[in-house]
C-alpha cells in the first residue's frame, strides 16, 4: 500500500476545511434553521427587492453551526483564504496527487459553482474514486482507476424537493455554455443526460428507484431529470465533502468509500456480457483496491456497511455473493472483519 506523505495529508486536509470555510462566508442575511421531518437544515434568509430569500446552506450540524457564528470573520478572509487554496493545491500537485483533467475540472466546478452540491448533488462513478486518494490517504494506480469520460451525478428525489431552493444558474445554461447537448430520452419530458458536442464526455443525474420500474424522476432543486436506479439509497446515503482537486480546488459530495465498495460489488453483478464485461471488470478493481485499504484503515466502517448490504434482502446478499466468487482475496478481507 502506497501511503501519501504527512506534507500530502495535510495539505488535503487544509484545503478541506478552507473549502467548508468558504461555504458560509457568502451569507448576506440572517442564518436560519427550519426543521422538516427528522432534521434540520440552515438557510440565508434575506430580502431581494419585494421578495423573501431562503438560500439552502446546508444540513444542521455542530460543525455547521460553529462556522455560522464566524461568518463575519470568515468573509473578511476570502481573497487570503482563497490565496492558501492556491498554494495548497501548489503542494498537493507537487506531492503526485491526481488532478483532474481540464474538461472534467470545468464540468465539475462549474456545477459546484451553481450549487449543485449544495443541494444534495453526489459525485458517484470513477470520478468520485479518484477522491479516495486524499481521502484515504493512499495512492491509487491507474488501472483501478481506469478513466472515464462520464461524469455522474446522484441525488435523492426527496430531497431534492424538500429544501426548497434551485440552483442559481440553470444547469442547461452551464451545460450550453460548456457546449453540451441534451440527449434526447423516450419521454420528450425529462432531459437527464447531456453530451459535449466535441467530446465524448457524458453528463448523468441518478436517482435511488423504491419501485419495481427504474423510471425517470425529477430533481427540482437541480432543475433536471433523474434516471432511478435500484440499489443506489445504499449508495448515497450519508454522503461525505471533499476537495476536487482541479485549479484552486472545489468542494464536491462523495459517497463514503465504504459503501462505495460495496455498492461496486452490486454494480459488477448487474453488468451484462460484451460492453458491460469491461466496466464490471472495473467495478470490481475498485470494489477490491478500497476493500483492502479500508480493511486496515477503517475496518468497523466497513464491516458495517457489509453487514448494512447483506441486510437489505436476498437480491443483494447474491449480487455480492457472485462478484466476491469472483474476488478471492477480497472474500478473505471481508469475511475476517
């Protein structure tokens, strides 16, 4: 296993907590909390003219609420805040650290900037592996990674409609202007997927399915489409922040590694024969590379999430079931926990 070196590790962790910084020094009005269900979350309440304001800033957290009472600190500290993104990215490009590529960098910040994360939006795929690096502290090899064009982006329906907010640049505007199409779908009604006109890259919105039928739902805080995928809940829930590591940085969602791994067991399953051999072959490289790190770094994570899967039903106890036949060593890992 390949650690990053202590430099590494806190620099990603400085430009972590720079970037959750900056996440509450754009207030302008008056923090408030709203309570729906079991949880609570934290708007910027002002008014714009004749109209009242209530911008999502995130869910209610000690951590949360602990940067909310330096918001005026803080947004004294923006351009000396954002000069140490700079450096720190400086370093952690230094150190080898993946970066992204330019079109991706673009693509992914750009939606970061419109508030795509903000409001529940979850970097899944590939992409969101390559966080694991500094994340987890552990270099990744470029076969585990196996790049991708395709950028994918997750959210619960629910919620989605549950904040109350939009984004604040309509994500077909961002997409024309990073000159994307939309692809067209059976029902003219919903845009989920984009493609860049000149490149190959691929835009997705997912969504958890609860019915028999994987159906188009919408996401109205995203203002778009999402297509429903089974076994995805797992996959998202309790999503973590971390750096997107690209210009000065961004703060994007990811699932926690843990789930990811196993949810990649499910996913391999789920492929078919021919184009699909490839990606599950891939699925199951990260499924086993995050296992055997997580395995020694953060076992109780993990056994937990192993034992949150094989509790959801005999459908996914065989999913998992077939791709560790597949995966000796990885069965080992997980089976010792």
């Amino acid at each position: 296993m390949n650690h990053l070196s202590q430099v590494a590790r806190s620099a990603w962790i400085d430009l972590l907590r720079n970037l959750k910084d900056g996440t509450v020094s754009g207030v302008i009005g008056t923090p408030k909390r709203k309570t729906v269900g079991a949880r609570q979350y934290w708007y910027d309440h002002y008014r714009m003219g004749s109209r009242t304001i209530d911008r999502y800033i995130g869910e209610d957290s000690a951590e949360l609420r602990q940067r909310l009472d330096r918001q005026k600190e803080l947004a004294a500290q923006d351009k000396a805040r954002e000069r140490e993104r700079a450096r720190l990215m400086r370093i952690l490009r230094a150190e080898g650290l993946r970066t992204a590529d330019v079109n991706t960098g673009q693509i992914v910040t750009a939606m970061a900037r419109t508030g795509v994360f903000r409001l529940g939006g979850t970097l899944v795929g590939t992409n969101a592996f390559l966080c694991y690096e500094g994340e987890l502290g552990t270099r990744i090899g470029f076969d585990a990674a196996a790049l991708t064009d395709d950028i994918d982006i997750a959210s619960f329906e629910r919620l989605s409609i549950v904040l109350e907010d939009r984004v604040d640049t309509p994500l077909a505007d961002v997409f024309h202007d990073l000159k994307f199409a939309p692809v067209p779908s059976l029902d003219a009604r919903h845009v989920w997927r984009w493609r860049q006109t000149d490149r190959q890259t691929m835009v997705e919105f997912l969504t958890p399915s609860f019915d028999a039928q994987e159906g188009l739902r919408p996401l109205p805080a995203l203002g778009v489409s999402a297509q429903g995928l089974h076994h995805l809940n797992y996959l998202i829930a309790e999503p973590i922040q971390v750096p997107f590591l690209y210009r000065y940085g961004a703060l994007v969602q990811v699932p926690r590694p843990e789930r990811f791994a196993i949810h990649k067991l499910i996913v391999a399953d789920r492929r078919r024969d021919g184009a699909d051999s490839a990606k599950a072959e891939k699925d199951r490289a990260q499924a086993a590379f995050l296992i055997r790190v997580l395995a020694e770094e953060r076992p109780i994570e993990l056994a937990d999430a192993y034992a949150a899967a094989q509790e959801k039903g005999p459908i996914w106890r065989r999913r998992i079931a077939a791709s560790l036949d597949r995966m000796p060593t990885t069965r080992a890992l997980l089976e010792g926990l």
